[in-house]
C-alpha cells in the first residue's frame, strides 16, 4: 500500500461520486487512482529507494451530479532519489 492511497473506504466523494487523482509526469504518468481525503495539495508515494512527489495542479474537473467521477490533476515534481530504469544493468 503507498502513502497517499488506505483503501477505498476513505476516498473523496463528490456528489456521490468518487473521486480520482489523474497523475501526470514523472514515472506515473497516466495513472489513475482513487483520492483519499486526506490528499490535499501533494501526492507523495514510496518508489524505489525513495519517493515521487506530485502537487495538485488547477481545479477539479467534472463536478457536477451526472458527469462521472470528479478529477484532480496532479503534476510531477521531484523524486527524492534517482530514477534509475535499469538498476541492474542487464540492459547494457
């Protein structure tokens, strides 16, 4: 389980609709998760030795009653480690 995600008990609920962070940049790029409540400006999740840090960028998307989850579009913004694809150097 990583940091910014304790299970769908506890994620954000708009209108009766979950609520879901869209990653983008860094090595998660794409990725969709469920928001937890408790995510307020900053997505920090473990990877690797270190951690990827992501900040809410603009306003949620998709808020109204029929228009699906509502969004929250995070931005990459550092790594606390290097990101090192090939940490074992079989792809020499």
């Amino acid at each position: 389980m990583h940091a910014g995600f304790r299970g769908e008990a506890n994620v954000r609920v708009y209108a009766g609709v979950m609520a879901i962070a869209r990653l983008h940049g860094g090595p998660l790029d794409g990725q969709i998760i469920p928001l937890d409540p408790a995510i307020d400006d900053s997505y920090i999740v473990p990877y690797g030795e270190g951690q990827l840090v992501y900040r809410r960028e603009g306003e949620d998307a998709n808020t109204g009653d029929a228009d699906g989850p509502t969004e929250t579009r995070f931005v990459y913004v550092e790594a606390t480690e290097d990101i090192d694809p090939n940490p074992d150097g079989r792809d020499d």
